[in-house]
C-alpha cells in the first residue's frame, strides 16, 4: 500500500516520504480500514509517539496522522460492533502507524459508525478538533450556560468547532485571532472577536473560561483573565502561572466513540460545520504538512476516492 512515513527524527517536514509499506497487521480487537480521508497535526513530528512505541521501542519508519475516515476492510480476531463494509471514522492510536496511508489498523473502540450521507473529507475534520473542543470546554472546564469564554485561534480546526458548540451551550463567545479571522469568527457565532496582532490579550477582561490552543505569552498573559473559580484549558502546552483564584488545565484528547457520534449527528442537524482550510491528495502531504499557505480551519488528505462501500475489500491491499 502507498502511504507517508518517515524515518529520521531531525529531518522535519523535509523527512516526510510517499513509498510503499506493507499492509497493516489486525491485531486483536483491532480494524483495517480502507482510508478515504485523512486529518494530521502539523506538531505532531515533535511528539515522542510519532518515534517509538509504548514500550520506548524505535518504531521507524512511521506513518503520521491520526485522524482518518473511511470503510471496514477487515476485522481482527474478537473485534465486534463494525462490520466489513461499514464507514467508520475516528482516531489512530498516537502510539502505531496512522492515517497517511491506504489502509490503517485501528483499535475499534476508537471508531464510530459514520452515516451515508457525511463526506470523508469532512469526517476526517471531526475526530481530534471536534472531541478536543468539547473535551476541553465541558469535560475540563465544565463551561454553563451565560458564562463568557475566551477561544484563542477560534479560526482554526480546534477552535471554529470550540465556538460553535460553545454557542449552542448558551456562552458568551469571545473569539479570538488576526485581523482577517474576524470575519470567519464572527459568522460561526461569537459575539466579539479580539485582534491579538493588534492588541495586549489582557485588554479583554475577566471571563470564566479561557481555552488555549497557542501557548506562549498568549497562554501566561491569559492566566490573569481568570475569573475566581474560573479555568484556563490549554492543549499546547503545560502551564508555568496558574490563575490567582483559579486553576489551569493541560490536557490531550481521548477517543470517545460515543462523543464521535454526538458530534456527527450535530453535523448531520445543521448545527455543527467544520471549517475545512484545503483538501489535498496523498502525494502532496508533505507540502500540505509544511503549511506555507495559511488557511481558516483544517487541511485534509484525501486517500482514496468516495467510491462505493461493495468495492472494499481487504484484497485490495
């Protein structure tokens, strides 16, 4: 199968291949999926995982990405609930081979069912943005409603989906950005976006939530915005201040095969739209990966064709 790998850690973006690997073993409990469409995370050639396994084994030559949509191939020895044929999306395990590839195997607990009429490509968009979103503003945050929460980047994958379901919460949305997100901020429902170019974050005031994609000053600077009892959800990084009368919170997403489904049927109800920035094929990952060209929301790799779930099979490989 063709997919994307790399094998020397400090060759960056520049180390990133498209070559031939050999199908995917289904371990037990595990599914093969034939990839349709792919997410990746362009920090992710910096994570530990990318490079060796949970033992601290190398694992070279890996294939990145972690979010992928597509159709059961293949079933591993006691795995239940999917079925051969059926679209599924979800996340890879940080820890194996992901999603870059034309087939992946995937612990099927990490999988939710996808319906016939989302697309791939938009699929793929929802796995590790959407379950980050709401992971950090209700499971860590335990945002309510009328309470204000800051978004940092809210143009991007992470947070365009943090503003919406925010939004639909009953909070008070401040978004914010550059100059020329405010547009795209705006039209996905907060009430006011705030210019980070342009402007000091400590000029927006005291909110309840603050949630952080950036890290940085931005991240330290926004610790004194914290209402007391309020909280400041990060995902870049751990925080060296803590708010005075509030805590601050590091974390990484988890799957949640039952939040996935939850998010699709948002989508599915018109009530959820994530921002795709690009779709691109296999062969132009690594420039895709490079990020010269900025780009609201979230670049997707397209695998395979949408083509007919009949024609799947694991023979194909």
């Amino acid at each position: 199968m063709r997919a994307i790998t790399v094998r020397d850690r400090d060759a960056g973006v520049g180390g990133l291949t498209l070559t031939d690997m050999p199908y995917p073993h289904a371990a037990e409990n595990d599914v093969i999926v034939r990839v349709h469409a792919a997410g990746f995370t362009r920090g992710e050639l910096d994570w530990p995982a990318t490079w060796t396994d949970r033992a601290g084994r190398d694992r070279t030559p890996s294939i990145p990405g972690h979010e992928l949509s597509g159709v059961v191939a293949e079933l591993g020895y006691g795995t239940t609930g999917l079925t051969v044929g059926q679209r599924v999306f979800g996340l890879a395990d940080w820890a194996r081979d992901g999603s870059l590839a034309e087939y992946a195997a995937v612990e099927a607990r990490n999988l939710a069912p996808l319906a016939a009429d989302i697309d791939h490509t938009v699929a793929a968009a929802l796995p590790i943005s959407g379950l980050t979103a709401w992971q950090g503003l209700f499971d860590h945050a335990h945002l309510t409603i009328g309470q204000t929460v800051l978004i940092h980047g809210a143009a991007g994958a992470v947070g365009s989906i943090a503003v919406q379901l925010a939004r639909e919460a009953g909070a008070r949305v401040i978004g914010t950005g550059r100059a020329d997100d405010r547009d795209v901020v705006l039209g996905l429902g907060a009430q006011s976006f705030f210019d980070l170019s342009a402007n000091d974050v400590r000029r927006v005031g005291e909110v309840d939530v603050v949630f952080d994609v950036i890290g940085g000053e931005i991240l330290e600077r926004s610790t004194e915005l914290v209402r007391p009892g309020g909280t400041l959800v990060t995902i870049n990084m751990p925080p060296t201040v803590q708010p005075k009368d509030g805590r601050a919170v590091f974390f990484v997403v988890e799957p949640d095969r039952a939040r996935l489904s939850d998010l699709a049927q948002r989508l599915r109800d018109g009530r959820l739209n994530p921002i795709i920035g690009a779709v691109r094929p296999l062969s132009e990952t690594v420039s895709a990966f490079a990020g010269h060209h900025r780009t609201h929301g979230k670049t997707i790799i397209q695998v395979a064709d949408d083509i007919s779930a009949d024609d799947i099979s694991a023979d194909d490989s």
